[in-house]
C-alpha cells in the first residue's frame, strides 16, 4: 500500500484537509494506510483516484484491524473499493468526525471482534457505491452519523448487538436503515428521508 503498517503507538496527523495523500495512478491494491495498535490517523484528505485505478478492488484507503486505534476528521474519497475499514479484530476502535465520499463498493465497512469495541461517530457517507455505513460483522454502533445517496443501504447492521443511534438517513437508493442482526437497535432519535427502514 502507499503507507502500509504503521507501528505500535504510531500516530499519522496532517494540519487539516489541506493536507492530501493521494493515489498515484500506478498504485497497488490492498491495504493503503493500516492503523497499528495504540496509533491514530487525524487531519488529512485521501484520494484514491479511482478514476485512473479502476481496477483496484480491493483498495482500502484507511484500515484498522488493531486494538485502541483512532481514525479522526479523515476525509477519504474515491477508492475503487472502500473508505474506512474496521475488521473483526478490531477492539477498542474509534472513527470520528470523518467524511467517506464516492468509493466504488462501500464507504464505510465497520466490522468489529466484540460488543462495544468498535464506534462510529460523528461521521458523514456521500455518495457510496454501496452501503454507506455496513455494520457486516460483529456488534458496531453507529451514532450520530448522516448517510447520503448510496447506491444501496443508508446504515445497516448485520451483526448481533449492533445499534444505530441518533442517525439520520437520506436519498439512498434503496432501504435507508437495515438492521437484521439479533438483538440489534436503531433508536427512535434517528431519522430517515426518502427510505424506508427494514429488519
């Protein structure tokens, strides 16, 4: 990938979004920047420039698989896959403040190894060629987030114990809250607008 593995306790940090990372047109798939354990990635914009790596499909721009990672105000767009990747060994994890705009497959995949080890806040999806938020694996919540016109689900939450909490949901092309996993929420606080809410 462009950064690959950071280490333990590494903290990547840019000066606000104008601060770029961008996808030469010759990158190669896979992981682009993975957050190590204790570490952070805050304050900067990744371009995936799918337009000239369409064939890159499994790119993922920011990916956190360890444990007490941060991923804060990221901005990541146009990945020919995904935006920001959590996974099933994720444990303590946190994505705030981030925008994940236009990439091809899903913008948002939030996978996680327990109940309460991983959260999205404060988050905005824009344009997702799938699902903007997918809560595919494991108990996520989501909270406080927007999705906007995905190609498919708004928020969905596959996984047992998941909860969607103070999300608003608008013109996605298909359901805008999907929560089929067991004993899974989605609060009354939150919101939808052109979808419907199934599961």
């Amino acid at each position: 990938g462009l950064i690959g593995a950071m280490g333990t306790g590494v903290v990547l940090e840019g000066m606000g979004w104008g601060t770029i990372i961008k996808m030469a047109a010759t990158a190669t798939n896979g992981n682009q920047i993975v957050v190590g354990t204790n570490g952070a990635v805050r304050k900067f914009k990744i371009d995936g420039t799918k337009a000239t790596n369409t064939g890159l499909t499994s790119m993922v721009l920011i990916y956190a698989p360890n444990t007490n990672s941060v991923v804060e105000n990221i901005w990541a767009i146009n990945s020919a896959a995904y935006g920001i990747f959590t996974e099933t060994t994720s444990v303590n994890v946190r994505v705030s403040g981030c925008i994940v705009d236009s990439c091809s497959t899903g913008n948002y995949i939030c996978r996680s190894s327990g109940v309460n080890q991983v959260k999205i806040e404060s988050c905005l999806s824009i344009g997702s060629g799938g699902r903007g938020f997918s809560g595919d694996s494991g108990a996520v919540i989501i909270e406080g987030c927007l999705s906007r016109t995905s190609a498919t689900f708004g928020i969905s939450t596959d996984g047992a114990d998941s909860e969607i909490r103070n999300c608003y949901s608008s013109n996605n092309s298909s359901v805008g809250f999907n929560i089929t996993g067991a004993r899974s929420k989605l609060s009354s606080s939150s919101a939808l607008s052109n979808g419907a809410v199934s599961g």
